[in-house]
C-alpha cells in the first residue's frame, strides 16, 4: 500500500453543486461528493429519510480542507488492491488506514494521478495538507455518523471498478430496496458513471416489475444523464446484468 499515492477523488469538489441524476420520484445517482455538496444534495431532493448506497470497493475517505470535508482515495490505476476483499473486511482495513492518517501531521495528496513514460506516478501535482483539527480524516460511515445519523442510512456495496454487478450484490440490493419500499435511494460510485449507472438500470428493472424491454431500460438511464451504456465497454457488464435478471 506504501507505493500507492492519495489522490483527490475528482476536481467536482470544487464545484458546490454536480451532475445529479435522478429518476421516476424514486432514486437518485452521482460521483463522489464533498460534505458540501452532499448538503446540497439532500437539500435539492428534499426527502426525510434517505438510503446512501457507497458502491465503491476501493478504499476512499475524508480530509478536512477549506471548511469542507474532502473526498480523496488509495490510488492505483486499476484499484485492485481490495478485489479478492468482502465488504466486512475492506471497511475494517479502511478505519485502521484512517486512524492511522489521524496520527499525521500532513497528509500529501496529488490532484490528478498522471504516469509518466517509465510507468512511475508523477507526483509535481502534490499538495501537503496540514492538520488543524483531529480528527481530520474521516471514512464516509464517519462522515454520514457526523453529520446525517437522522436523515440518511449508510450501506456500503462494494462493486469493484470497471466490473459488472454479480449475483451477491444484487440479491443485497434487492434486500436493501425491500427493506426501505419508501425511502428514496441515493447511489454513488467514484464518477457517478458505469457502477452508479448499472445499478440505478436494476433498480428501474425491479421498481417497474419489466414494463419495458431491456434496450428500453438501458435507453431511459441514458435519458436521464446516466453512462452511455451502449459503448463497446459496457457491453459485457450489460449482459451479465441481463442474465441477472432474467431477462
């Protein structure tokens, strides 16, 4: 883990607001957020109880920079380093990592993780960030304890990037969605594109009990700012999906 560089989550934290999908008064879809956009978030959708499904695999957290919380992850090209990992085991590791950042009187971070020719991280985008309060890095279980433990429940279904949804997960979607029939769902990735799009594209199918046809369904999560599913790459993700549901 020494070698991997922290990296900011994308430069959307510098925006107070971001793409924000939503669809049919029932769930909602996005990239990672700072805690000031998450509070504009929640604001904009204006509901009581919200159900946040983190579907990152990869080890991601909260640093306290310019009065706001952060996102910053474990970089490595592929994020393999939590494939082999449950959901259980990679939260533990992620708290003892995060305890350990708390114990640090900086933390460096690069703002966008470039390779240069030889294959090494080009670190000259490196800023130091100087601790001014403890704790000054959260894990986003932290982050929603901290500050929405009344609005909004916090379940991480872990998807590893660039893969499809496999038959454990969906059956722990399924139950989550079941046991909250009336709360809206919110979904995140770390784009808010092909993992977030997948199973926002489910939750369509199992709320609509098949009304459309699967072409149908791919084309209303495209309609509503989702991935453009049809490219070549998620083409394999898409009939994993398919055979999922039984379509």
């Amino acid at each position: 883990m020494d070698s991997f560089p922290f990296v900011f989550d994308n430069k959307s934290y510098e925006q107070s607001r971001f793409n924000l999908q939503i669809f049919d008064n029932v769930a909602s879809g996005s990239p990672q957020f700072s805690l000031k956009q998450l509070r504009d978030m929640i604001h904009r959708l204006n509901k009581k109880k919200i159900i946040i499904i983190d579907l990152r695999k990869e080890f991601h957290w909260f640093v306290y920079h310019n009065n706001d919380w952060i996102p910053f992850t474990l970089f490595e090209p592929n994020f393999l380093y939590n494939q082999s990992k449950n959901s259980k085991t990679i939260s533990k590791e992620e708290a003892c990592l995060c305890k350990e950042i708390n114990q640090r009187s900086y933390l460096d971070l690069l703002h966008v993780a470039r390779k240069k020719r030889n294959g090494n991280i080009d670190q000259s985008n490196k800023i130091s960030i100087h601790r001014r309060s403890i704790p000054f890095c959260l894990t986003e279980e932290q982050l929603f304890k901290k500050y929405f433990s009344e609005s909004c429940i916090y379940y991480r279904v872990p998807i590893q990037d660039h893969c499809a949804v496999d038959a454990d997960i969906f059956k722990i979607l399924k139950n989550i969605i079941a046991k909250h029939p009336h709360h809206w769902i919110h979904l995140h990735c770390r784009g808010g594109a092909g993992r977030t799009s997948q199973v926002l594209l489910l939750i369509d199918v199992l709320k609509n009990k098949k009304r459309f046809t699967f072409q149908e369904y791919i084309q209303r999560e495209i309609d509503r700012g989702g991935a453009y599913l049809w490219k070549s790459k998620y083409q394999e993700r898409l009939k994993k999906i398919k055979k999922l549901i039984k379509f």
